[in-house]
C-alpha cells in the first residue's frame, strides 16, 4: 500500500484511535484479514466470521510486525476502531485509488473472468507495473484489499468484479471506479440467485454504467445481452469476438493436437498469429478481451499476440495439466463449473484426447435453481457427443441427471457410471486407468473434486496407475 499514518487513515474511515502512542506511525507493507500473511508495517483487518473472530489474534499480529488493527472494538493493542469492519475497508480503497492515478480495469462475467484478468494482467506487466486480483477475491473484501496492494509504481490496476445480485457490481465500482470496464458474457451461472439470465445481464451491466466519458467499454460482441449494454454507456465502446463486425477480432480459430487454441488477432492496429499455452477453445474469447483491453491501453498487435502466447494459467485448478510419470494426463478444472464452463472443459478434453482414451469425472453444477435438471442432462449428453470414452458421476441427485443424459444420448451403458463421492471416484480410476489416458475432473467449488485429481497425481508419482 502506499504509506499512511495511522492518523490519515482514522481519518479516512472515521475511526478512532485506541492504545495507539504515536498516530504519525505510516503503515508500509500490505493491508491483510489473514494472521498468517502479516508482515513489519502491515494493517491487520479484524473481521468477525462465522467460526473465526480476527479480534482474538490482535495480540498476536502486532508482535508479528502489524501497526495497527482495524476492529470494531478496542483490542488492547494499537487498533482503530470503526462501526463497520467492512465499510472502513472499502472507504480506505477508495481514498487510496483516488491518489494512485493508476488505469483502473474492472472486468465481470458470467463464466472466465479469472482466467481473461490473469490474461489481461500478463499482457499489460509487459508495458507498466501491473497489480490484479489475486484467484478470484472478487467481492467486498477481496477486491479493497487487491486495491490497497497499489503502490506509488502501479500503472494498472485489474480488478474482477463478481456479483451475486442487483447492485452488487455498483457497490463495487463506487470503491474503485473505473476507467475501462470489460464484460465477458451472460451465461447460467448464479442463475438460481439472479432469476434469469435478463437480470444477470441487469447486475453485470453495471460495470459499463459506471464508467466515465473518456473511459472505454469492452463488450464481447458475439454474446446479445452483452452488446446490448453498448446503451448503458457513456464511454467509448469497444468490441471483441468473432465476427467481422467486433474492432478486436480472431480469425482461423484452431485447436492444436494437444487442445490449446491458435488463430489470427486483428486490431485496429494491425494483426499478429497468437498460439496459446492454455488449453481450450473457450480462451479464445478471453484472449481478445485481454486484448482489446491491451490495444485501447496503446499496445500493437504483435506486442500483445507475444504476450498472448506467452501466457501461463495463473490461478489453479482451472484447465490445470499435469501428466503422469505413466502418460496418464490429469486435467484438474475443478475450481468451479456451470454450464458454459463445463461445455468448453468436455469440448477441450475432446480435442486434447485425439487418439487417446478419455474420461470425464464430472460433479454438480450449482445454483441453476429450476434449470439444474436439464442443464445436467445436457452436459451430460454432450459428453457422448463429443466421443469421450467415459463419463463418471460424483455425487447425489445432480450426478444421477448427468449419468442419464449421457445414457440416454447413446445407450452407453457401461461407459457411464455415477458413483457416490469423490473417494469412490478414485477407487474407479485407480483400477482403470492406462497409460496415455486423459482425464478431466470438473464440478462447483462445493464438491471438492479437486481431491480426485491430487489423488490420482499421488497415485502415478507412487508408481502407476495400479499404485494404491
């Protein structure tokens, strides 16, 4: 964070100093909720959760080098007390943004935001200091502190944005506004929450709202709901996609034999070849949004097509290939999983799997409300579709609808299976898998399969897929 005394910031939150003896003492270091990530000059924030109260560790922070506690209540070490943990938070992002004079980028979406924000961030550390959000810390809290990680050397600042209602993206530009604003897409997920896809284009149309005059709004011209919002703006609009129509486009869009996408930028300043090391065709369009976020920034096409290419997967357990010491490939994508998201990891696994035997261990996809069943069924018989040799099932209910819309798509039979939980799913692969099999794991957050993949990684480095 940038230096501030204690005093500048009690003012800024309109706190109170308590067991503080001198108020001219500047935090230096990072703004965390974490005891764990305190270092000498921090600002520790004392939050109360469900099962852990960060007031208890006030003691313990300050001995580890933290100035001060932010808390609600006097904690028997320098601390300034505030009404609202929270709202302090936010108001002390706020004041910090405003005297950066950074380029703030916000970005939000339905399915990709943290991987197009890592995108983005790769390509524009190329021309400036460049701060982003770490994993996908996209709410209240995250996204303040990502912001009070600025310093007085910070270009960019890229911000992803999530939303679980109407207002939520507002409360958040309001703490740090925006001069570019990116939307990815309108797609299924949170769509038990929002109502439908009209209301989620509702919340995340309020990025573009938010942006000044001379800001710029990036749009994905290949998704309506999106391109509709061009209406909600007074910035300057900015198009990606596929079609001819969109400013930043891909053309001759290709898969690689190993599943990762290539194809042709163009930008209004010249066109450049882009072959990525990420894998699925659904980066593509995460790739030109970064890119157009990179031109409107002043870099030219082939600086961005370099960086493009150049670019790792940040964030993990999302697309995260690993391959065995046997040739066993573990796809491990299991972070989170909706509909659009899941379409893309089958049609990735396909095309990685080209010669080769593949199997999909697919969980729950949550908070579709009443489209849950046919949205499994779907995936489901997608999954056959796309010729993937075998569909296995975690789980309860929402397993048992994607086992039968892949059964009932091809009379599979034994080629999908649904078992009870994640354990029984690596009993399964540890007894069947071959070498120069490729597997996908993918569900929400909520199931956990990420399990499967760690096991099945232990399982080849213990020696083979037979190891137990």
């Amino acid at each position: 964070m940038i230096a501030l005394s204690l005093a500048e910031i009690a003012a800024v939150v309109g706190g109170q100093t308590h067991d503080i003896p001198d108020p001219s003492v500047q935090v230096t270091a990072s703004v965390v909720r974490d005891s764990r990530e305190v270092r000498p000059g921090s600002l520790f924030v004392a939050f109360v959760g469900e099962r852990v109260d960060g007031h208890d560790f006030a003691r313990q922070v300050v001995e580890a080098g933290a100035v001060a506690v932010l808390a609600s209540r006097p904690v028997g070490v320098p601390a300034i007390v505030v009404d609202d943990v929270q709202s302090a938070l936010g108001a002390l992002a706020r004041h910090v943004v405003r005297r950066l004079g950074a380029t703030l980028v916000a970005l939000t979406g339905s399915a990709g935001k943290t991987s197009t924000k890592d995108l983005i961030a790769q390509v524009l550390q190329r021309k400036a200091p460049t701060v982003f959000t770490p994993g996908s810390l996209n709410n209240e809290i995250g996204l303040p502190l990502t912001a009070l990680s600025a310093t007085e050397e910070t270009k960019f600042l890229v911000l992803e944005m999530g939303a679980r209602g109407i207002g939520h993206i507002r409360y958040l530009t309001e703490l740090t506004p925006p001069r570019i604003g990116l939307v990815l897409n309108v797609g299924s997920a949170h769509i038990g929450e929002f109502g439908g896809r009209e209301q989620i284009a509702q919340a995340k149309g309020e990025l573009v709202e938010a942006l000044p005059e001379d800001g710029a709004a990036i749009l994905n011209a290949d998704d309506p709901l999106v391109r509709a919002m061009a209406s909600r703006t007074k910035a300057k609009v900015i198009l990606f996609g596929e079609t001819d129509e969109a400013d930043v486009r891909a053309e001759n869009v290709r898969l690689t034999d190993t599943g990762q996408p290539a194809f042709r930028l163009h930008t209004p300043s010249g066109a450049s070849d882009v072959t990525m090391r990420l894998y699925g065709e659904h980066h593509v369009s995460n790739a030109l949004a970064a890119a157009a976020v990179a031109h409107e920034l002043g870099m030219s096409a082939s600086e961005i097509a370099t960086a493009l290419s150049e670019a790792d997967s940040l964030s993990r357990w999302r697309m995260e290939v690993t391959e065995r010491p046997d040739g066993v490939t573990i796809v491990n994508d299991a972070y989170n999983a909706n509909p659009e998201s899941m379409r893309a990891a089958l049609r990735a696994l396909a095309a990685m799997g080209k010669g080769r035997r593949t199997w999909a261990v697919l969980g729950k996809m949550a908070e579709l409300g009443d489209e849950a069943l046919a949205e499994h069924d779907a995936v489901g018989r997608l999954a056959v579709r796309l010729n993937v040799g075998k569909l296995v099932a975690v789980g309860g209910r929402e397993a048992s609808w994607l086992q039968l819309g892949a059964y009932n798509e091809g009379s599979w039979g034994e080629e999908s299976v649904h078992v009870s939980d994640a354990q029984a799913a690596v009993d399964l692969l540890r007894s069947e898998l071959r070498p120069g099999d490729v597997v996908l794991v993918k569900a929400s957050r909520s199931v956990g399969l990420e399990s499967v993949a760690q096991a099945l990684l232990e399982t080849g480095a213990a020696g083979g897929a037979d190891a137990r």
